[in-house]
C-alpha cells in the first residue's frame, strides 16, 4: 500500500521536466560506460571563464592506477587549502569531472584561493568493497604527502563528495581516523549514499512503487550497493569504511556538513548520521533542503539551489576561517 510521499518543490517542478530513469541493469550500466567520455573538454567553457588551470598526476593505488585532476587558482600562492572532491554517480558510473561545475567547485578555487583534487577511482563492479575507499584514501595519503609541492597547506585539507562520492568520502574519513591517516579538516557530505539496507521512511516512500517519480529512486540506489557489495549484503555485514552508517562509532571524525533534499531516498540517512557524529561528540552541521529531490541542483536558478549553495559557501568560509 502506497505511504505519503514528501512533496516535490513546486518550483523545481515547473522548471525541470519529468524525468524518468529506467530501471538499472548490468546491460544498462555496461551501455553508459561504453560511450566516450567528455574528459576535461566538458568543463572547456568554465576553465576559460574562471581562468583555473587543469593538470594530472598519476598514483599507484591498490587496484591499479588512479588518475587524480588538480585545479589551481588563476593567481597561486603558497599554503592554499584544498578540496578534495570524490564524484557521484552511485560507485558504479561517472567520472572526475562530473559535478565539478554544477556544485560551483570551480567557482570556489579561485574564491575561496584553494585547489581543487578530484580523484578517478575504480568503480564497482569491477572493485567492490572497501577497494573503492581505499583508491580514494590512497589519492588523499598522495595529496597530503605532497602538498608542499603542490601549494597546499596540509592542515587544510577538506574531503568532499556528493552523492556515491559522499558515502566514499564518509568512508575515506574513517580510514583516515582508523588509520592514523591525514589529518582533514573537514568533511562535506551532499546527498551522501551511506546506508545499503535501504529500510528508513524515506527510502520507502521515494520507491517505484510506491510512485516516486524525480531522481534516482530507492530501485536505482538498491542496484548500485548490489553491484559495490555483492548479493545478500543487506543481511550480511558489510565494512564500515564500504558501508559508514554501520559505523558504530563516529568519534574522533572531522566536522562536517551534510545535506540532502527532504524528497530524495538518502534523505533519513542523512539526518541519522549527522546524528549520530552529535552523539559522538563531533559537530556537524545539517540541512534538509525542501522539496528537493536527488539531483535537484541540476535546477540551477531554483531559490533551494541557491539556498543549498550558499549555505555550503557559508560553511566552508567558516571551516576555512577558523582552520
């Protein structure tokens, strides 16, 4: 039986189109990742307006090479901070330069004076586990190593993602913590994927079936763990560092922003992670942007997206201020 569902934000609807995303399959997954991809040339327009300069460098990792994208102010100076952003897109499909742009990265490091690291780590199901996380620990241990060479200040380090890369860069912050890794400064988690169990309200209600029409559903989400975790990994017990909602504990984490749309599925887990850091003693900050669904910032004029960005600008010129 069909459970209410949080509205959409009439705003968001009227500007963007229904958008239905058809089930995922491994046909499916293998078609997406056959088309070529955009490489840097997707972001042409916004280096040209912005002026960023763009090289890579080339890490071993654990499951073969990784390929990490530096971005650099137009005027460089030592001991910058730095973001380092994870991509989207599930942990089965995307790339280093998806939401770059979109999120307003680009924006930030010349105005926030910070480089931007976006690492390519090897996506499921061709690694699964905690092999994702640890490519992405890897291209971090490689940046804080080097951040004399690369301009940074080691002490400032910010570890991001959105979406798949949100639940990575949760992930990467509990190895760092476990490990006795770099010492970052700040998490920001948008729209984070951190729970396989896929049984809170908001997973239930922005189901297929149970009419959800905007984003990806709970359906697409329940693919995409099947694919980094194997079947049976709901009843199973999957690593924290894969899977950080099963964390049982979020001590000792660095601060943290979170954020998710109150009509999205990662809404529920969102909240409960953040607070579950509170009940850890760290301190984080939470947003649940109405009417948003997952994906919604592809609404670039809508007063939520302006909303939802000004208020991660807001957070990272407090983070970078005290930092």
């Amino acid at each position: 039986m069909p459970i209410p569902r949080t509205p959409y934000d009439p705003e968001l609807v009227a500007m963007e189109p229904e958008q239905e995303f058809p089930p995922f399959t491994r046909e499916l997954l293998e078609m997406m990742r056959s088309r070529p991809s955009g490489g840097v040339e997707q972001l042409a327009a916004e280096l040209a307006r912005t002026g960023v300069r763009h090289e890579e460098r080339t890490v071993a990792g654990p499951s073969g090479e990784i390929t990490l994208s530096i971005f650099t102010p137009r005027v460089p100076r030592p001991g910058m901070p730095a973001l380092y952003s994870i991509h989207g897109g599930g942990m089965i499909a995307g790339d280093r330069f998806g939401g770059l742009a979109e999120f307003g990265f680009l924006d930030w490091v010349n105005e926030f004076g910070m480089v931007l690291i976006s690492p390519e780590y090897h996506l499921a199901p061709a690694v699964q586990g905690t092999a994702l996380v640890e490519d992405c620990y890897t291209g971090l241990t490689w940046v804080a190593d080097n951040a004399g060479s690369l301009g940074i200040d080691p002490a400032r380090i910010i570890l991001g993602g959105f979406s798949g890369g949100g639940g990575l860069a949760a992930g990467t912050a509990l190895l760092a913590r476990d490990l006795g890794g770099p010492a970052v400064l700040g998490q920001l988690l948008i729209c984070p994927q951190l729970d396989d169990r896929g049984d809170t309200v908001s997973a239930r209600q922005f189901s297929k079936e149970n009419g959800a029409s905007r984003g990806l559903t709970t359906d697409h989400i329940r693919f995409a763990w099947d694919m980094v975790l194997g079947e049976g990994h709901v009843e199973g017990s999957p690593s924290p560092v894969a899977v950080p909602a099963r964390a049982p504990d979020l001590s000792g984490l660095p601060q943290a922003y979170l954020d998710a749309g109150s009509a999205e599925p990662f809404r529920d887990e969102t909240v409960d992670y953040a607070s579950r850091i509170w009940a850890g003693g760290g301190q984080a900050e939470l947003h649940i942007w109405a009417g948003g669904w997952h994906g919604f910032e592809t609404a670039a004029k809508a007063k939520v997206t302006a909303a939802a960005r000004a208020a991660r600008e807001s957070w990272m010129r407090r983070i970078l201020a005290a930092g």
